[in-house]
C-alpha cells in the first residue's frame, strides 16, 4: 500500500450517516443498505438524526459530535440548508472526509448558492478536512467494504473509476460488473468542489491496487492540471475517458447537472490525443474498452483480423463491421486452408476467412476448437474474433462472500466451462489475441458463459460491431502512445 | 386475399419434407419441428424416407411419389447429389413449390455446379414448380401455420420479412419478436436462382396481410428489376433494406455465401435514396427502424425533442447522443417550464430540456406522469424521448396457441402494466411520437413491459443512441418521400 495522502479517504475505518430515515423499524435502503451489503463492521456505522435513537437495528446519535471516536468518514444525506452546520461539527470532531450526498449548490446556478459551496470548501481545507461532491454518490470501495448502494460486488478488482454522475458511477459499476471486471475502487465526485479528478486521477495513477482508470468527467475545470494528471496517469496505465456534454446540447445539459462548463469534442478529441489516454464516445464504449484493456485484447498490435462465425450471412454482416472499423480480413493462406479442408471437407469457399465454424453444443464443437486452433496460428494475422453461441444458462461466478444465486438460476452447465477453457488456452498457448462475440437469443451479454471466459483473461462483446470499435480504438491507442515506456 | 400468383406458394395445404432423419422414435428437430410447433395439420406432413416407415410418429414414404395426393410443396434436406433427381420427381408429381435447403451449387464458386444450379431451374420453370433457394430456410408464414424452426411466434402481424441468408432471417424474426413486432411472412432464398428479391417484393407490395417491408440482400444481380420493384413496393408500404457485402471484405464473404456480387456502398445508398427506401447499416437498425415504422415514431415531423430521464450524468450523454445525430434539444419555453414548476418544486435546472423525471415505481411515478403529459403538449416540439426504468419481471403478453411460459417466468406486474397504457394515452392524446428507452439492470431489451408497450403502439429501444438513430433515419425518409402518394 502506497502512503498517498488519499489512500486514508478511501478506506475509512468508521463511517456516520447524517439524516437517515427516524424510522427504527424501517429496512436499511441506499447508503446503509451498501455498506451493510458490503459487510461494513456494524459497530462502525454511526447513524446520525436527532429524532431517532436506533435506526434499521443500530444506536443512533443526534450529531456527530455524539458518535464514539473515530468517526473517519461522515456521509450527509441531509438538506443544503443545514450543510454549512453539519461542515462545522465534522471539523470539530476531526473527521477526515464528508461526502455530501446533499445537492443545491453550484448546479443549480445561482451566484449565492455557488458561494455557499466556496465557503465550504474554505473551511474544510484550512481544517484539513476533504469534501467529496457535493452532489453525489460518494465511495464504492469493496476492500474497505464500502459501497453507495445495496447489489455491488463484494470482490476487489483492479479497475478505478471516477465519475461526476453518480448515476453514471453505478452504470460503470454494473456495466463492468455484468461482464465479469470488478473494481479496486469507484468514486462519484459530484460538483468537485474540492476532491476533483485531476488529484484523483492522479492517486488512481500511484494506487498499486489500480492498473486501469476510467473515467467519467464532465468539466474540464483546471484543464491544465487535468492534462497533466491525465498525461501522468496514461504513462504508467491504461486511462479511458468518457466526456459528457461534448455537444452543445449535452453541455447545456451538463450545465444543470454539475455546474461544469464542458468542452468542445475536437478539444478534448486533441486532449486524449496529446496525453495518451482512451476516448470512450458512449458508456458502451467505455466499458468494452474496459474489457479489452484488462484481457490479452490490450496488446492486438494488427488489423489483420481471422473472422470464425456460425452462419454465411452473420459473416458478411461481420466482415462488414469489422471493415467499417478500419480492420482487415485477409485470405488465409493456402497452407492454412489445406489444414483446415483436412477437419472441414464439406467447407468450399468457407473457409478462406470468414469461416463458417461455430461453438456450439454438439458434435461441430470439436470441428470449431481444432479450426480455432489452427487459424489461431495462422501466419501475418493480429487476432482472431469469434461468435460463442450457446444456451444462456451459465450463473456468473460467486467470490467468496457473495450471497447464494437465487433458487431460478440455473446450474453451471460443464460443456460451457469446458469451451471458456479452450479459448483461454489457445490464446494462452499462441499468443493471439482473441475477440469472443456471444451471441445468445435474449441478446443478454451478461451471462455466466460471459464471465467466465473474461475471468480466463479473453475479452467478450456483445457485438461483432463492439468488438470492432474496441480493437480499432485499442490500436490507435497503441500508436499514439509509441515512444513512451511500455505498461506494465 | 390478392390473387397474386405467389399466394399458393406461402400458403401450401400439404408439405413433404425429403431426407428426414429415419430414425422412428427421433424427436423432431429442424423443418419438422418447426411445422408440427406452428400446428400444421400432421396428417398434411410427409415424411420422405425410402429407408424409414415411421418418423417421430408420422408415416413415411419412399418418395415423393408415394405420398398422398396433392404434395404443394417440397422441403429438400438431401445432399446436392440427389437434387436433380428429386426435383424430377416434384415435377411428375405436380407440386407447386420446392425448397433446396440443400446447398452446394452456385455458392461453391465451382462453374459446373452453377450450371447444375441453373439446369435445375430451367426444369423448373419448364414445368411450372418454383423453387425456393438453394442454400437457404425458405419459409415462415404463421398464418399457414409454416417455419423453419420451432420457437417462432404462432401469432401472424404485418411485417413482411425476405433474406438470402438464413441465419439472417432467423436473427430478423428473433430480434424483431423480442421487440413485439409480428410477421406476416418471412422468406429466407438463398441463392436465389429462381424466385429472387425483385419478384418477392413485388408479392409484398401487393400482400394485404403485409404493411412493411424489411430484406437482408447480398446480391444485385438484376438491378434494373431489384430497382424497379423496390421503388414500386416504396410508393406504397415503408422498405427497409439491410445490405451485406457492403465493404469489401464483407462482399468477398458474401460470394463464398450465396455466390453474389456485391455492390459499394454508394451505390446501395444511392438506391435506397431514388427508391424512397430506408437503408439500415446493421442488423440492429432493421430491428429498431420496423419498431419504429410499426408505431406512432412513423410520423415524426422534425428533430426538436424534449428529453426526460433518470439521473443528470445520463441526461448529459444522452443529450450528446441525439446531438450527434442531428436531433435538437430546444429549451421549453417559459409557459411550461412554470407547470412544471408546480409539480417538480426543487427542479431547479433540470426542467428546461434535459428534464430529470423517472418512471421508476414509487412516488415519483405519478410526478413524472405529470410531466410526460405536460412536455408532450408544449408547443415548438416533434417528439418525446423518455427512460423507462423498472423492474424486468413483465413476461411477454401470450398469443392464443402459445406455449404457456415456463415456471420460472414471473408473474405480470400491474404497476408496469398501468405505466404501459400511460405512454400509450399520451401518445394518443397528444397525438407528439414517444421513443422509450428501456433501461434495465441486465441490459436485456426484450422484456415484457417492452412488448407490452409496443402493443400499445409506443416504440421502445435499448438505448438513447439507437432512438436517436432510427428517428434521423426516419426523418431523412420523410424528406426523400415528399411528393410522393402518403403512406396508407
């Protein structure tokens, strides 16, 4: 563990509740509910209301001042008209951090409500107190057993997000979740009145526990500061940025979210450029990236692509995705086809690439492991992009410590387990990148077959398309950052 | 009921299917399932097998000749070597249509067996049989009670659907039943040496059981005809075209496939504008412009939309998501932001257009009510893109004659059921489009309250930025129609 100023905030060792429900009886919901779902010591939860002595089960202070030391960390869900006072105690009893939940400040727009957010920010520092938001969802850290909200994995990754929308936290939270990544830690920062991204992006850029950053920003502030962080940052890992409000529209939009005063597309087109870092264009687009960077996808080095899929006209639509993204499909050269026509003698033109072979259950299954194998060695290609079809029927894997699949998940089906094997072996074994693309009758890509291909480090899309825009902009990427040192 | 002459061949009264399995106690999979799920009469199926007297407890005959009079149409899962002679014998016995699910002629690139292709048709065409294929599914048409597969909807609607792939067609039918579009009939052809696109859409555009027109093409092989009869179809019913073999890697796929010779991009797109036909770039387009063209977004006039959704981070995205597409976000004028006002109190920013409102169950559910039905009055506005967030328990309403669903289904949740009719009434009322956006926890869009509101005539979509898309596709068709006849 670095000794970063920050690593403190992140892992609090108590926590107070400021405004919760008065209701003794009531079920724990959002705030309580996450850091009980996530296993925080119950001892070190201290709501706070004055009209409650006991809330969903645990003793209730009427301030903070009141809860037993240390309170590390003080998450306000109360209104903005009592948040100046609630600042005052939290400095008083030396708490380290307040995240305020509360919003009414700079994003509504008003000049007075602006300078309210200044003065606090004022205060806090001069007592070296941090504010996280306003505005926001505040910390999702599963090491530290902290969370924002009841469902989020209970298992540590090694994937930091920061974004200014808390809903849009909880999209890249249950985005990346769905598809088997799992994250170090997330935080929603809100209005940055005071914790802004460049000083997070650069604790994510030193944390040993984070190897790729993400995130989501809508002002660009302190561009300055920001470009350096983020120029820093995407030197030593991979960063992924998705800006909000780079249309007029959405910056009008983003105006009356988080007071932000966002940029123009080719500005922050050019920042990403100059610093090295990952242009999301949408949330899909962050989290396929996500995917890529995290799996042997991240070190695709070509556009020469092998294209396996089930069904003539699937693969011609998928050439054409593939092409629309600047990526190759060349012949395979004859050596190569005569191996194939050797398992595939019924294959005609098929199997040149594209290549009619599909992972399915039954007896073409084998025919697909020993094409994949094959082509997988193919010389003068980059990667390999699949279909995996299947029955959807696959739970995702437990951590220890998540609760039991409800009784309608179905079991682990062994054929599905056995082909996620095959793929992370031959590329294992060959080195080349794959692109799996699941494609199931729900157009779920969220499945248990999903994750756990992801878990043997191959990335999976839920598109041929996705796929393609991921590789594309993985490869660009690679060329903008020639020159620098390599990533670990 | 047209008398156009291809009615018989989508409504056969009894079907041989040549080359089943002979296996007497096999259940029954493919072109067999897929007749005996839609309910066709059983004693109307032939099975054709000169080495089984019985198959899934059906009789079965040594050919084709054997079976009982009259055989309308054939299915053909025989290898190519047996297709002439098969054909032969559909000739002496007079039926009116063949299906070659078999494959390997003009496809395989080999020039003898294109001339083997085109000799059967020459037979055929002789003797008056028309063959569907080779190398393809052939049909689906549930008020004849046809499919291809089991699992199909039973239930007919008015959506005209023809593929040269079948993996295609069976991803047309899927994509689109999930969404709660029906079909009136679908035909997958292959290779097309006989019946092919120009004279397919020139049925549909005489179907009266058929509204719209969607095709997945490769080939444009008679391109003077394929122009003509799609600009014909056009002048009266919405087309929408699906081009594979588009890019060059996807063309040379495309000939391994059906053998066809693919046009460029600018020449599809240049068609599709001097026909009046809408082009869709993927699969998914085709699904989301057939919702589209089946409810009220049909008719949406301009791009000003008013935009209301859960959560200020995804109203900026999403804001920069119908940006990019050329859709506006005017701000409401000051007379509606005042109701709003009254109903949403600490709105702040938010009402202006971006409007932070959630059909989520709750409270808030009634507010945002009021502000959908206050938004889709205000003046200066073409439609209404709104969230539909919630739980994904509603399963897909049932048609009589289906399957009833499995027991893991949930049952129907009226709240869900009240918020569907909402939508619907406004639209009604109104008479301004509604695009939902169904945002659920899995991403999965084919979920109950999906369909239950495009029952009611209200579009529904995965995503803001594929709403965006389908209504600037929408829009582009309104303008290259004008001066021509309106749409019934």
């Amino acid at each position: 563990m670095s000794e970063h100023p920050l690593d403190a905030i992140f892992h609090p060792r108590s926590v107070a509740i400021v405004g919760l429900s008065s209701s003794p009886t009531a079920r724990p919901t959002g705030f309580l509910a996450g850091l009980l779902d996530q296993g925080f010591p119950r001892d070190r939860i201290y709501p706070v209301n004055p009209r409650a002595t006991e809330v969903a089960g645990l003793p209730c202070y009427p301030t903070v001042l009141d809860c037993p030391d240390p309170v590390d960390h003080v998450i306000s869900i109360i209104p903005r008209t009592g948040a100046a006072d609630l600042l005052a105690q939290c400095i008083q009893k030396r708490v380290r951090s307040v995240h305020f939940f509360t919003a009414g400040f700079s994003e509504v727009g008003d000049p007075a409500l602006a300078a309210a957010e200044r003065a606090m920010v004022k205060a806090a520092r001069a007592a070296g107190v941090r504010l996280i938001g306003p505005n926001c969802m505040g910390l999702y850290v599963p090491s530290a057993h902290l969370a924002f909200s009841a469902g989020f994995p209970k298992e540590p990754g090694h994937v930091f997000a920061l974004s200014q929308s808390g809903v849009n936290a909880s999209a890249i939270i249950d985005g990346l979740s769905a598809r088997g990544v799992r994250l170090s830690k997330c935080v929603s920062f809100g209005n940055a009145a005071d914790l802004a991204a460049p000083e997070l992006i650069g604790y994510a850029a030193a944390d040993p526990e984070s190897q790729v950053v993400v995130a989501y920003l809508e002002s660009v502030r302190d561009g300055r500061a920001l470009f350096e962080a983020i120029r820093r940052c995407a030197r030593v890992k991979p960063v992924v940025l998705l800006k909000g409000g780079i249309t007029e529209a959405g910056a009008r939009a983003a105006r009356s979210h988080t007071g932000s005063l966002a940029g123009s597309a080719a500005v922050f087109e050019a920042l990403c450029r100059q610093t090295g870092a990952l242009h999301a264009e949408t949330m899909e687009e962050l989290h396929d990236l996500t995917v890529a960077l995290t799996t042997q996808l991240r070190t695709v080095a070509g556009p020469r692509t092998v294209l396996m899929g089930n069904g003539g006209g699937f693969s011609v639509l998928s050439a054409d995705a593939l092409a629309r993204e600047g990526l190759d499909l060349p012949e395979l050269n004859e050596a190569t086809q005569a191996v194939l026509r050797e398992h595939v003698p019924e294959a005609g033109n098929s199997i040149r690439n594209p290549i009619d072979a599909a992972f399915v259950d039954g007896p073409r299954q084998r025919v697909a492991e020993i094409v994949l194998a094959t082509v997988a060695e193919a010389p003068g290609f980059d990667l390999v992009v699949t279909t995996a079809d299947g029955p959807d029927a696959l739970p995702p894997p437990r951590a220890p410590g998540d609760a039991p699949p409800p009784p309608s998940t179905l079991p682990v089906q062994p054929p599905q387990l056995v082909v996620a094997a095959t793929f992370a072996d031959v590329q294992d074994r060959t080195g080349r990148p794959l692109a799996l693309v699941r494609r199931t009758r729900d157009h779920n890509p969220a499945d248990g077959f999903t994750v756990q291909t992801y878990r043997r480090g191959v990335a999976v899309f839920p598109s041929v398309a996705r796929a393609a825009r991921a590789v594309a902009l993985i490869l660009r990427w690679r060329c903008q950052r020639e020159g620098l040192p390599p990533l670990v």
